[in-house]
C-alpha cells in the first residue's frame, strides 16, 4: 500500500533538514515524498537539495511554484501530484516518529478505514506535551467532534485516503491559509466510510517557530476564518443533527479569535457567523468568561480581560520552559 507524503516549504530554513530527515528514514518503504517549494525566499531548497544528496534512490519530487501562493494552494498542488492510496500531510517546521507511517499503513490495512487519526506531542525548545485526539469510528459522529473543537481537526493528525478527496471534491481551497485544515479535515471526515486510530503519538507539532502562519493574527488571517467558519456553516446548515456541534465550534473560533486581537479588529471578526444563545461546550474557563463579552460587544471589557489573560499566560509559559523562540 503506497503512502504519499506531502510537505508545503515556505521560509522554514532552520527546520527543514529535521523535517526532511524524519520522512526519509521511515522504516516504511512504499512511499513517494512530494516537497512543494511555495517560492521559499531563504535558502529553505538549497538545504533540503543538501539533505536530498544523502539519501539517493527514494522516491522524491520537488515541485516549485513561480511565486508564492500561500499554504492551501502547496497543499493542493501535492494532491494533484500525488498517487499514493493515502495521503501524509506534514509541515515543514514539524517533524515525525521514525515508525509513523508503518503504524498508519499497519491500521489502515487492518480497518480499510479513509481516514487514520493519530495522537501527536506539541513541542517547545526543550519541552513536550501529548496531545491526545478523541477516538471515534462513526465518520459522522467523528466530523461533529471536529467543527465543535471537542477534538482537533489538522490534517497533520490525520493519514487520508487520497480518492476521498477526489470524490467528494474537498480540496484545500487557494488562498485560505489561516484555517485551511479546519474547513477542510471535518468535511472530509463526514463523507468517510469509517474512521480508526492509532493511539500513540507520532507527529510532532512544532510551537517554536515565530514566523509560522498561526503565530501572527493579520487582516487576511481574520477574513480567512471568517471564510472557514462561514464554509462550515453552509456545509452542516442542512443537517439537524450537527446543529449543536456547529453552535460550539462558531464560538470557540470567535471567542479564540477576538481573544488575540487588537480592538481595533473587533468589527471585522464581529462578522464570523456564531449563533446565539453562547455554547460553551468546547470553550475552556478563561474562553467562557469572555464569550458573554464577545456575545454582547462588550469591546473594552474584552480587551481589557484578553490583555490581562495573554499576560498572565505568557508568564506561566516562560516559567514552563515553552518560550516560543527560534
């Protein structure tokens, strides 16, 4: 059973050795490496190019872009170069377990399953903690547990059957970058036959990188996951039994949102749908206590708590060792 591993390289030079590395030495062997260079400015290729030397007679593409098209559009361009029967996503600053893909190849071959879940560790410089994804075989039941938040929807998380994509025609859409995984993983999910897992923690989700696409909240950023929000809730808006999940996820992402903005932002995130009464089932405390604010435009309140709350944790963060530095 052949896997297809596709990796998107956008200004990841200090990384992408770690990253290449990790993939080439799979004890896996029936697996074709797809790069996809999104027009990189620093010397991301000519490293990778460098890496690439030692390890001669693997299958590997390099696909260039001639100009920067952000995240989604590398991802699909991946998709369309890839013939594997499922599909690895990993990102560039991230790295994974020497065994990932025999494990995945092992469970999909056991379960026939569209799509493999897995566990992952989210990293700082010299500190780890496992994350642990919710299992759940119902594709249905599974794709609610994903728009709500209740579990993580990244693709990295997440081995795909490629003819899953071509079917149903969920393709990473050009030009969401910010939430790309989030409109996209739970749709895909939803058309699955089944979903399994494999409970061990193979991935390895980089919080150390300051200039990843997530550490920074622009105009684009916003307007994005307005745009997947607004995606999701077309999507569910026609089955009943999602409506709970829906309502959970539109406020965790606005709530999550506006918590990170400056106030002068507020009225444009104000725009991401969130349909009231305020649920709360996937928020955690400190998202809670400002829902209401958020619900109520209660602006200055909201700043005042956010500013106080970021504080408090960057504090807590540095004391744990998980200072997000290069």
């Amino acid at each position: 059973m052949s896997i297809s591993v596709i990796i998107p390289i956008y200004n990841v030079e200090p990384y992408i050795e770690r990253c290449a590395r990790s993939i080439l030495e799979q004890t896996y062997e029936d697996k074709e490496i797809i790069f996809v260079d999104d027009a990189s400015p620093d010397r991301s290729i000519a490293v990778l190019n460098s890496v690439l030397a030692n390890y001669p007679g693997q299958k590997v593409t390099v696909l260039h872009h001639a100009h920067n098209q952000g995240l989604a559009a590398a991802r699909k361009t991946g998709l369309e170069a890839a013939k594997g029967e499922y599909v690895v996503s990993v990102d560039s600053d991230d790295y994974i377990e020497p065994n990932m893909l025999e494990l995945v190849a092992k469970k999909a071959q056991e379960t026939d399953a569209d799509v493999i879940a897995m566990d992952g560790y989210f990293e700082w410089n010299n500190q780890r903690k496992i994350y642990r994804s919710k299992e759940e075989s119902d594709p249905h039941a599974y794709s609610r547990l994903l728009v709500s938040g209740a579990s993580l929807p990244s693709v990295w998380l997440h081995v795909i059957r490629r003819t899953l994509y071509t079917r149903t025609g969920i393709m990473p859409i050009e030009g969401l970058n910010y939430g790309e995984d989030y409109v996209v993983t739970p749709r895909l999910c939803w058309y699955a036959n089944r979903i399994a897992k494999v409970p061990v923690s193979l991935y390895h989700y980089s919080q150390t990188n300051t200039s990843s696409i997530v550490r920074s909240v622009s105009t684009k950023n916003i307007e994005n996951l307005i745009q997947a929000v607004s995606e999701l809730t077309a999507f569910y808006s026609d089955k009943p039994d999602c409506t709970q999940a829906l309502r959970a996820g539109q406020w965790l992402k606005k709530t999550e949102l506006m918590m990170r903005l400056d106030k002068k932002d507020y009225p444009l995130a104000e725009q991401m749908p969130a349909s009231l009464p305020v649920c709360t089932d996937t928020l955690n405390i400190a998202q809670r206590l400002a829902a209401p604010l958020v619900a109520h435009h209660c602006y200055t309140l909201l700043w005042l708590y956010s500013r106080s709350y970021t504080v408090l944790m960057e504090g807590l963060q540095c004391l744990k060792g998980r200072r997000r530095t290069c």
